[in-house]
C-alpha cells in the first residue's frame, strides 16, 4: 500500500526551511527581492564587514508568531539567537545567527490525510535564522574559482522540524503539503519551491517491525519539490532496507537527492560531520514577546482553510470535497468570497471555478491571481446563466474569451460582452420550432431510427438543432419541444 | 564534562580542523598543553554548585533588564555592490571569486 515492504518500519522526521516573505533581511536593510543581479542586494551586515551588527527585524518575528498560532503551538515568551559556526565562503561571518536551545515557537500539530486515514504531525520546534549566500561553481570565465554571491546572505528563515512520526513517504508528502499550504495561507511564506522559498530536508530510518530502539537514519537535503521528496524517500527506503538485508549497516550521514538518476547520494559522513559549537550571540539579547505582542498578532490572522472550509459546507451546502477545493489556497477561496459577495449563486460560482476555471488556469499555468477574469465578472456570467441569457455553453465560450483575452474590450460589462459575441441564448420556441422543422427535414434517417426505438437518434438530433442555431438555443427547450415534434410525427 | 577533562591529540586535531587552523604538530603539542591549563580554571568552575541558576544567555541581562530591540521591515539599503568589490582581490561579473570549493 505505501510500498514499505512487510516486516519493516520506516520512520521520518521533516526539517523545512520556509523563507518569511518580509521586505528586508533579517538583521539588516537590505532587500531580499529575488533574481536580483549578484551582490546588489548585498551590505556591510551582510558581508560581515568588522564592526558591524545585526538589527532583528520585526516582521520576521511576527510572521514566527502567525505560524505558531496557526498550528497551536506554544510562543516562547523568551527566546535565544545563538551562533552556529561552520566555514564555507558563501558564510561570510563564519557563523550563521540561528536559535537552538531556545526557539520562538515550541511545539504545535499539523493534521494531514492519507489514503482516507486521519492523522496528526507533532512538531518539535520552528526558529527563525538567517540564509547564507550563493556559491556558483559553473558558468565562470576564470578556471579554479567558484563565485559568491550574497544576495540571499541574511534573508529570514524559519525552519520547522517535525518529530519522527511519519512512516511512509506518501506521509511525509502529505504533511509537506499541508504545511506548504499553512504558510502560504497565513502569508508568511510565498510557497515558491523552484526559488527555494520553501525546502525540506528529510531524515530517514528504517527497523525491523517490532524494534524499540530506532534505526540509524541518513539526512537528505535540499528537496525542491514534493514529487522529489516522495521518490528521494522511497529510494533512501529501500537502499536501507537492501542494505540491512545484505549484512550492511546504516551509517548516520548526510545525502543529496540527484532527481537526474532517481537515487541519493552521500555527500558527508558522520566522521567529518560538523560539530557547530552553538553559543549564545552575544550581538543579540533575548527576543522577549509578551501576551499584548502575541494578541496582537492574533487579531491579524485570518480564518484558516479547515474553518473556512467547513464554514463554506454550512453556509452555502457545498459538498465537502468542493469546499475543501475551493480552499486550495487563500487566493483561490478569497476569489470565490468576491464572487459571491458579488451576488455569484455561490453553488454555481463554485462549480464554474473548480470545473472550466480552474481547468482553464492549469491550461495557462497561471494562479488565480493571475486571471484576466475578475471575481465580480463570473458572479455577471453566473447571473446571465441563472437568468437565461445564456446558457452553459454560451458561458463558457465567454470565460474562454475572457480568460484568453481574445480581442475583447476588457471595459465592457459582461452583458455588453454577450451582445459582442452573439452569445444571448434563444429562447423563442417559435425560432426553436423553425429550426427543429428544418433540421427533421434534413434529417430523415436520424428521423426514422428514432421511430424504431434508438434513442441514440434523439440525443444526434439535439445536437443538430444546437448546432444550427450555433449553440444559442435554450437546451431544454430544444428537448421539450424536439420530443414533442417527434411523438406527433410518430403518431400520424 | 568531568572535574579532570583533558584534551586529547585527537581532540586538538578535530578543533583545529573545525576551526579551520593549520597546526603543525609542535604547535599541536603546546596548544594541548594550554588549552589542559585552562581546563584547571574551567574545573574550578565547574565545582560551583549552579542548581536552580538559570543559565545567562547574555551579560547584559546580569546589570539590567534588557530585551532584543526590533526594527520595522523597511529597505534602507541600496545597491553598494561597487564600494564592496572595491575590496574584492577578485572578481567576475558581480560575483566575489574565492579558491574553487566543492561539497
């Protein structure tokens, strides 16, 4: 089922470093926009000039306390910078400012699902530090270099460690993604895996099923995404597993998922592994939160997704599943909220999102943000539907006009579209009544397998009247009036 | 750590690799035997009975209540990227050049 092979457990805590989406860096001015040409976005903090000191930023704390009250956990009322010290030349201080014995958020749940089975992640800990530089070894003029860059030197981090309670991989996606959600719901974090807004690194371990004590566990860094997470695990999974059975051991390292060939790497060993030598940073006194800070940050968290959810079922008599589509994302379920409040019918404005909308964003790859059809504009589409100005197939060419800009006066309102387009529905039986006439005159042979009971021939009908009124006639209409056509030729 | 804590060859080796110092081992000899000295100072200290002491995570919080002061989240910094690789030995398209370094 979750292709652990019988007879052994597979245990896996996650580390995931999300990067807070504030303006500036942590301890310093600097900007932290990404792309930005090498070292521009770069000064003296984060270069580590002597005589420097950091200066922590604000928001990085506050967005540490918005995900500790998202996912229940416990913010400590004082918590400690500490120096973590390793060389590497993207690192330019030598150390990088991090917390580790006591971290701003403590403890806290994440409930994911898999495979239909409810489940609730523990967390350890979440605390804020710093991303180091860039080092490119490719791509340079100059031979036996590798160039820095430090843009990103200095940019917040909060990182999230989970206990070891997951115990497949399908697990750990899950609970990758529901976390990924988490942060980008509350704002903290713009969820960007391809810029390396939001990475995990798994530790995996591997026992025979019964075992109390746990196995040795490998570390594997830097996973971008959650189709890579998954298939990282199961391939750390079974190179244990296989390497156990043929009387190896496990040694504890750390390894690198190279996506190219499917496999994992070793990339330290515990024997050259780094012994960081935390202290606390003496440029740094205690972040100090009160409960008047904490509240005050309470009172700017938005509703979160199972609540609106689950408010969105009561409210409007949503299925479940389309409740829990619509809150995919916070965009997403804000878009919906103004198209209702727009006077969309909220069960056929969900319908038209999750269905044409949402299929027509994944054509174009675009978020919901990036739509060129506004909220208030499919609440125009929902209204022109339910009051028979259109009908479905009339409304989905508009969106497709819209959503594709193709040629449109972007200012008319949707009505003034509809009459631009041709796409008003006829609902005229007399028109309807012309148009079947000709199309059973037309139609004799289709005429005749009706009569000799194929229903088939009926439905071949239909479509030949929408056709010829080039999709505009009332659907509905077309059936009541074709079948009643068709009884009274069949009864002469 | 123990009241006789001592430091071994070995432990000297890893901290200077740690540390990213090159001993030759002379100086090995003579750092292990001051940093041994020190560890008497440090055993010493270590006699002082601290139980129900909460730990002091800075010095300052020892003379006055102090908490981390905050900044607002502003960009105050522009592009200095041409007074910073004024220092640079080296240097190509923007990036900082060091020694090749490889994980």
């Amino acid at each position: 089922m979750n292709g652990v092979p019988l007879g052994w457990e597979v245990v896996i805590g996650l580390e995931t470093h999300a990067q807070l989406s504030t303006r500036s860096k942590i301890f310093s001015g600097s900007p932290i926009a990404f792309g930005a040409a090498p070292n521009t976005q770069a000064n003296a903090v984060d270069l580590a000039l002597p005589g420097t000191l950091p200066v922590m930023n604000l928001a990085a704390v506050e967005k540490a306390i918005r995900f500790g009250l998202a996912i229940g956990a416990e913010i400590a009322p004082r918590s400690v910078f500490a120096r973590k010290n390793y060389f590497y030349p993207d690192l330019p201080k030598g150390y990088q400012i991090s917390q580790f014995e006591l971290p701003v958020v403590i403890g806290g749940t994440i409930p994911i699902v898999v495979n239909g089975i409810e489940k609730t992640v523990q967390l350890t800990r979440a605390h804020l530090e710093e991303d180091a530089g860039k080092s490119l070894h490719e791509g340079l003029d100059s031979h036996g270099v590798s160039g820095i860059d430090l843009n990103r030197a200095g940019t917040p981090l909060l990182e999230i460690v989970t206990e070891p309670v997951m115990h497949s991989a399908e697990e750990a996606v899950a609970y990758a993604k529901a976390l990924h959600s988490i942060v980008t719901w509350i704002g903290i974090c713009d969820g960007n895996m391809q810029e390396g807004s939001f990475r995990c690194d798994a530790n995996v371990s591997v026992r025979r099923q019964g075992d109390s004590k746990l196995g040795t566990r490998a570390e594997i860094k830097n996973v971008n995404s959650f189709r890579f997470l998954e298939r990282a695990i199961q391939y750390e999974v079974r190179r244990q597993i296989e390497l156990i059975e043929d009387g190896g051991k496990v040694v504890q390292e750390t390894r690198l998922y190279d996506a190219g060939r499917d496999e994992t790497r070793s990339m330290r060993s515990k024997e050259d592994a780094m012994d960081y030598r935390y202290f606390p940073d003496p440029d740094l006194l205690p972040l100090v939160m009160t409960q008047v800070q904490i509240d005050a940050v309470k009172a700017t968290m938005p509703e979160l997704q199972p609540a609106m959810a689950a408010r969105f079922v009561r409210e409007y008599g949503l299925s479940p599943n389309i409740a829990h589509a619509l809150t995919q994302s916070k965009a997403f379920a804000d878009y919906f909220v103004d198209c209702v409040a727009a006077g969309g019918e909220p069960k056929l404005v969900s319908n038209w999102m999750t269905g044409e909308l949402a299929a027509l964003l994944n054509k174009q790859g675009f978020d919901i943000r990036q739509s060129h059809l506004a909220p208030s504009q499919l609440a125009q589409v929902v209204i022109a539907l339910q009051n028979g100005s259109i009908n479905a197939k009339g409304a989905k060419e508009l969106l497709h006009a819209i959503c594709e800009k193709q040629g449109l006066a972007q200012d008319l309102s949707i009505d003034a579209l509809i009459k631009q387009m041709g796409l008003e529905q006829v609902s005229d039986s007399g028109l309807i009544k012309k148009i079947i006439d000709e199309v059973l005159a037309g139609n004799q042979k289709s005429v005749d397998e009706f009569k000799s009971g194929k229903e088939k021939a009926f439905h071949s009908l239909v479509g030949q009247v929408m056709k010829a009124s080039k999709g505009r006639a009332n659907p509905a209409q077309v059936n009541e009036i074709l079948k009643t056509k068709l009884n009274e030729a069949g009864a002469s | 750590m123990s009241k006789n804590a001592t430091i071994s060859p070995e432990d000297i080796r890893r901290l200077a690799l740690l540390a990213r110092i090159d001993l030759s081992s002379a100086e090995a000899d003579r750092t292990g035997q001051q940093l041994n000295s020190i560890f008497s100072l440090v055993a010493q200290l270590q006699a002082v009975d601290t139980a129900g002491v909460e730990p002091l995570c800075h010095p300052i919080a020892m003379i006055e209540e102090m908490t981390l002061r905050l900044r607002s989240d502003v960009v105050t910094e522009t592009d200095q990227r041409a007074i910073n690789m004024a220092n640079a030995p080296q240097q190509e398209n923007g990036l900082f050049l060091v020694p090749k370094v490889l994980e």
